[in-house]
C-alpha cells in the first residue's frame, strides 16, 4: 500500500463506485491549489475547484500532518506529512469531500468538486 514517503493512497473503493474521487500522481493539465497547513489549520475551511484539478498539501507547520478523507467517494491517506512536506491530490470525481488530519481532529477542509 506504501507508494513513497509522502504519498499513500488507497482504492478499496473503486471496484464497487467506479471512481475514487482522488488519484494521486503528476498535475497533468488542471488547475493547481496549494493548501497549506499552518498553525494546526488548512488554508481554507472550504474550496471549490474543477474535475482535473490538483490540490497540493504542503505542511508549512514545525511537526507533522495527517491528510485523510474517506467521504464520500474517496478514500484518501497522504500519511505523515514533516515540516515542508508536499503532497498532491488530483480530484477526479465530482461531489464534496470531508478531508481532515489524523493528528488534530479539528482540522478540515471541504473540497467541492464540480
Ligand atoms: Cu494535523
């Protein structure tokens, strides 16, 4: 299941939906939205952006993140982010996704696919 050190994902969902709302590899073409986290918070509670799309997590905090989200559709694991560590999702499903840190659970941010 470990693909790296920074990227971890998940598709137990796929075969039953057909789709997992995230894939994670190279922007190819979408938009680009950095989301850092900062102070045990996302850099927005609220996002919306395009099916294409890529969100970058990049934990600008001196100790680590979690990023996980498993609703609706997708379930996403990016596992522990250090300081200055980058991530990158690519939104490949529409629908609204509850993501959150594993370490401090008030930390979210609702992703708006359209
Ligand atoms: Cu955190």
């Amino acid at each position: 299941m470990v693909l790296t050190k920074h990227v971890i994902v998940a598709s137990m969902a796929v075969a039953a939906l057909g789709a997992i709302g995230f894939a994670v590899e190279a922007a190819t073409g979408g938009a680009i939205h950095e989301i850092i986290q900062k102070r045990r918070s996302f850099g927005a509670s609220t996002l919306s952006v395009k099916m294409g799309d890529s969100l970058i997590f990049v934990n600008g905090d001196p100790y680590a993140h979690n990023v996980y989200s498993v609703a609706p559709r997708g379930w996403l694991d990016l596992g522990i982010q250090e300081e200055g560590d980058r991530g990158t999702v690519v939104l490949n499903a529409r629908g609204t996704f509850d993501i959150r840190c594993r370490i401090h659970p008030k930390m979210r941010v609702m992703v708006t696919v359209e």
